[in-house]
C-alpha cells in the first residue's frame, strides 16, 4: 500500500497505531478507509454495503478499548472488513475470500483479533455472555462487546441470549447496528419496535451524570445499579419514552439512539460505556452502504454486488443466455403456483438471493420471508402443511442446520407434505467454510419418512419441483447448487418423477460411476476424456434419488460391476456413498466402492473450480480417481 490518498490508513497495522492519533483525525481516516474498502472490493467482489456502514463504529470500537484483550465479536460477520483493515491486515486485503487468501469473515485461527468465528447469525450475545462469565470466573478486567445488527436481531437465538443476560451478572455490551436491512429490507414487527426505541438527550445526559458519580466514589453497589436501572424505567416510560422498551423490561440499560457515523460522539460514548460494569446496549443508527452513492441508493444490490466501476457504480454484469438455478426455481415455483392455488413460498431472509422474489412480486400474499429463523421457517411451514397448503420453504443449505430438529419433530415426525428447496448445496465458493453446503445428504439422509432428490440440471429442478406438489409424500428435500446451470433451454414442460428412480446416462463394461445432482455433469466431461485416451468401458448413472435409492437400479449394477464409484459434492460421511456402500453391503454384494467427496474436513475459501480442484472433485480429478481406481 502506498502513502498516496491514505496518509493516516498507511500507517495503520495494529489498534495500537490507531490510538496514537488525535481524535480529531478519526473522520479523515473514516474516509480513507471507506475508500479503500471501495477501491479494494471494485476489483476482488465482497460484501460492500455492511461493511461501510460500520466504518465509524469499527474505528471507534479499536480507538476505545483493548483489543485483543478486550473481547470485539461480530455477528454475521460480513461488516468486518475495516475490523479486518485496522487490525493488521490492510496489505493482505486484496486476498479477501480468494483461494489461500484472508477470510471474508472473522475467524481466530486467522488472527487473534478475531475473538470468534462466525458466518450465521445471532450468534453473537450467546457467545459475548459466554466470553463475560468465563472473564468474571478467570479474574480477567476485559470488556466484551458484541456487535449485533443486519437483521441478526429478528432471529431466535438472539432473544434467548439477551434472557440470559439479564439474569447473569457480566459485563457485557451489546451494540446494535440499526440500519434497517439484512440482505433485504428487514421484516417483521421486532424491526418496527427497533424503530420506535428512543430516549431524550436529557435523559441519557443526567443518567450518565449520576452513574459516573455513584461509580467514582463507589457508593453504587451492583442490587443499587439494578434499581437505579428500574428508576430509570419508570420514569423513561411514563416521561420520555413512547414505547414500552424491552432491553430496559430485562435490566439491560439502554442508550440510545446515535447515530452511528459520528465517530467524534461515538468514542465519547463508548469511553463512557466502557466503565460500566453491567450488561448494557447502545444503540446506534447507521446507512448501509454509507458514503458510496450507489450503495446508499438500491441497498440490496450493493449487498454484495460483485464487480464494479469505482468511479461511476457501474457493475460488471456478465451476460448469458444459461440462467442460474436460482432463477429458474423462482420462475418455476411462480409457474406452479399459478395453476395450483394451495402452494405457497417460505424464505428466511433470502428471498432476492433465493429469487423467491420472482413469486412475491406476483402474488405477495402467498410468500412469507420470516426474517433470519430458520427453525420458525421450517415450523411453520409445517402449520401451513397441516392445514393443507403445499408450502415450498427455500433455505441456504447450510442455514438448514440451524432448523434442524424442527425438520425432525414438527415436519419428518408427522409426516407433512413440506417441500424443502435447499439452495446452495455442495461448494459455495467464496463465503468458506460457514457457508459450504457439505452436510445436507448426510443430516437428511437418516430422517425417516424423507425424500431426497438433487437435479443434475434445470429441467430435473422443474419436474423434481413438479413432482414435489403432485402429490402427498410427506417432506421433500431437493438440493441444488449456487450459480448457472447447464443449458440456455431450460423451459421444458414439467412432468413427475417416480421417487427413488435414476438413469443411466452411458452404458460401460469395466466399471460404473455413480453421481448425484450435478456431478453427473462433471463425472461425464470425465469419462470422455479418459475413455478417449485409454481402452477403458465406463457406465455413468445419474441416481437422482439418494433417498429411497433406485434399488432396482442398483440390484442391476450390483449384479454387472464388480468396481463402483460414487461422486458427490457432499461429505462422504453418511452421505451418497455411503447410501449405496450401505445398499450393496445389505444385500450381499461383493461389489468393490470408492466414494469421492468431501472428506472429514471444513471446506475454505475460493473459487468453486479451485475448491473442486482441491478436493479432486473436478474432472481431471475423476478421471485420476477412475484411472487409479481402475489399474
């Protein structure tokens, strides 16, 4: 990095070259950092808009207190990259979420600056109070603060944080970054509550008076701190307050609200905050997107918005003719839902990114984004089964983790006719290891009454989406990837499917592959290369099903192939693989597997063909795996 342009940012490399500054230098370098988050991400794509929204908080945060040894966690995580920049990894930068590069979200192994790892969210006043306690039990005078916002707030574990707060003495502070989005405008009435939360600038001016007085001559015990805070309730409810506050309802005393982009006021602030000694919110207002323009106009494009134009917010939009999985599940689940009236969409929060937008645009009363709860999603969606809609409940696959048990006990358990439309399963790419979505045949596959499909292209989503509403099969899961598909016509007429049927896609001799969802794709580039340079006969099936299996499928192949393999962009733990491992095992067979896929590891960063590189899951990988597999 050059001093050019950044005559503070340049000689930054830890929060202790940050506190050297006079305070009046903070706004000048909020704006160098703002510039060069947007000058670094034009060319290297990331999540833009949290992250400038944050710049003065991130600033004020490591100007006031002690990192590392103060604990800073953030929630989602994807606002982090000035927290990044600040805390010695501003030369590094350019490698954001690239392969071998930094991670686009907070993770300790990178650096002890980042106090927890994270990707989901919610998590962060769960793990803030865990960090207080385990502080107060070691005789450690850190700080703890927790830096909640971006819609993080609507879901459930954040609420069953907060209760604990209240009940356990610590010293934490949680900050909520209101900006009123997640990825899409936030929904639901705990964000319109978040919006009517205030208090005087008299108020907070004689609080922070009184508690600063009590506490320097310490007359203030912690039972005193506990009714003064109730005092104070009183009379910010009956006097100043036209809202009943629930941080206050919990003992959480309550400041705000800010804005978020004064970075002068908000160092005040936290110097303030930071000699309490009880849990505490601030409460901040900030834009996403902040002091770019683009960004501040049309918030969920510059969420992430790819690559870009610095200079006049034009996007590098690639254009093709071969639409994304995405869209063609959100055309199509418009499409069925105009000629059968009982379907209707559910989403947590993604409903651009899952382009269950497509559908809310038509028929907004039959589309439900119920904020960032996943595990409500799911549940209901099982009330609206119950009842006798058919609910399509479309979430990230490795979001569907998080409403886990609510899959087994309110949908598998009673059997409903709920369709789970898991986007972004297998590799993801550059979101890393929090957002793979590696696990989804594994934690499936041994719930009972469950039905497992992944389409190897667009027309298998539409007729497995087809097949899904036409009938009562209890839980549906279809897994698709992120990104394009395989074909500009995909606009098939959809027909239905038999559950737990395959096709052979080749006829081979020496050996047989068997895929699932769009590996076939990849295993057959594969097989054409290996069979044009070598004598070897290979049969390719696509399996579609991994759950019920295509049994008579495989009692053919069993009987024919003493060599099978399996290939799946899932972890081989219980996954595909193991399914027909387990089959042929069953029944007898003295059939030899090998099972390609993710092994007993976390995936990184990268590039979706780089990651598939890396784990031998590309075609040149097959095809050394069937040569080795083969001799």
């Amino acid at each position: 990095m050059t001093d050019k342009g950044y005559a503070l940012l340049s000689k930054i490399n830890s929060p202790s070259d940050l506190k050297r500054l006079d305070i009046r230098e903070l706004p000048k370098l909020c704006d160098e950092l703002r510039r060069f988050i947007i000058e670094q991400l034009a060319n290297n794509p990331g999540h833009l808009g949290a992250s400038l929204g944050v710049v003065e908080l991130t600033v004020a945060l490591h100007y006031v207190f002690d990192t590392p040894y103060d604990r800073l966690i953030w929630d989602v995580g994807h606002q982090a990259y000035a927290h990044k920049i600040l805390t010695g990894r501003r030369d590094k930068f350019h490698t954001n979420r690239k392969f071998g590069g930094i991670s686009g979200f907070p993770t300790p192994k990178e650096s002890e600056y980042d106090a927890f790892g994270v990707g989901h969210a919610s998590t962060s006043i769960s793990a803030g109070l865990g960090m207080s306690v385990a502080a107060s039990l070691s005789g450690e005078n850190r700080c703890v603060v927790a830096v909640i916002g971006d819609g993080a707030l609507t879901g459930g574990l954040a609420f069953e944080g907060l209760n604990n707060t209240s009940i356990i003495d610590n010293n934490l502070l949680i900050i909520v970054n209101d900006n009123d989005m997640a990825i899409d405008p936030i929904k639901g009435g705990w964000n319109d509550a978040l919006g009517k939360l205030h208090t005087s600038k008299t108020y907070n001016r004689v609080r922070y008076r009184l508690y600063r007085i009590l506490n320097r001559y310490g007359i203030i015990t912690k039972n005193g701190a506990k009714k003064l805070t109730r005092f104070f309730n009183k009379i910010k409810i009956s006097k100043t307050s036209h809202y009943n506050n629930i941080f206050e309802g919990l003992s959480i005393r309550y400041f705000g609200t800010y804005d978020g982009h004064n970075v002068i006021k908000l160092v005040e602030i936290l110097r303030e905050l930071k000699s309490h000694k009880r849990p505490r919110i601030l409460h901040i207002i900030t834009q996403k997107g902040k002091g770019y323009k683009p960004a501040e106009k049309d918030v969920s494009v510059w969420h992430a918005p790819g690559r870009f134009n610095p200079n006049t917010g034009e996007r590098s939009n690639e254009h093709s003719q071969i639409p994304l999985f995405q869209d063609v599940f959100g055309t199509t689940l418009l499409e069925l839902a105009r000629n059968n009236p009982k379907i209707v969409g559910i989403t947590p929060a993604m409903l651009s990114g899952s382009s269950m937008s497509i559908m809310q645009k038509a028929m907004p009363d039959r589309v439900f984004d119920v904020g960032i709860a996943e595990g409500h999603a799911v549940t209901f969606s099982a009330g609206m089964a119950k009842d006798g809609l058919i609910p399509f409940c479309n979430i990230y696959s490795s979001f569907m983790q998080r409403g886990y048990d609510n899959v087994i006990h309110d949908v598998a358990l009673q059997n409903l006719n709920v369709t789970f439309c898991l986007d972004r399963s297998g590799i993801v790419g550059a979101d890393g290891a929090t957002h793979q979505g590696a696990f989804d045949l594994a934690y499936m596959r041994c719930i009972p009454n469950m039905t497992i499909a992944a389409p190897r292209n667009e027309h298998e989503l539409r007729n497995l989406m087809f097949t899904a509403q036409s009938r009562e099969m209890g839980p549906f899961v279809i897994r698709y990837p992120r990104g394009k598909g395989t074909t500009s016509e995909w606009h098939n007429t959809p027909v239905a499917i038999e559950p737990g049927t395959g096709e052979k896609l080749k006829d081979g001799t020496d050996v047989a592959v068997l895929t699932i969802g769009t590996m076939a794709n990849t295993a057959l580039k594969a097989i054409e290369t290996l069979e044009s340079d070598s004598d070897l006969s290979i049969a390719l099936y696509d399996m579609r099903f991994v759950k019920p299996l295509d049994e008579k499928l495989l009692h053919e192949i069993g009987g024919k192939y003493r060599k099978v393999l399996t290939v799946e962009d899932g972890v081989v733990q219980g996954g595909f693989g193991s399914a027909v491992l387990e089959f042929f095992a069953d029944n007898g067979y003295p059939t030899q597997v090998k099972r390609l896929g993710i092994g007993d590891k976390f995936v990184e960063h990268g590039t979706p063909e780089e990651l598939y590189k890396m784990l031998g899951l590309d075609a040149n990988g097959i095809r050394r795996s069937i040569e080795e597999f083969c001799r």
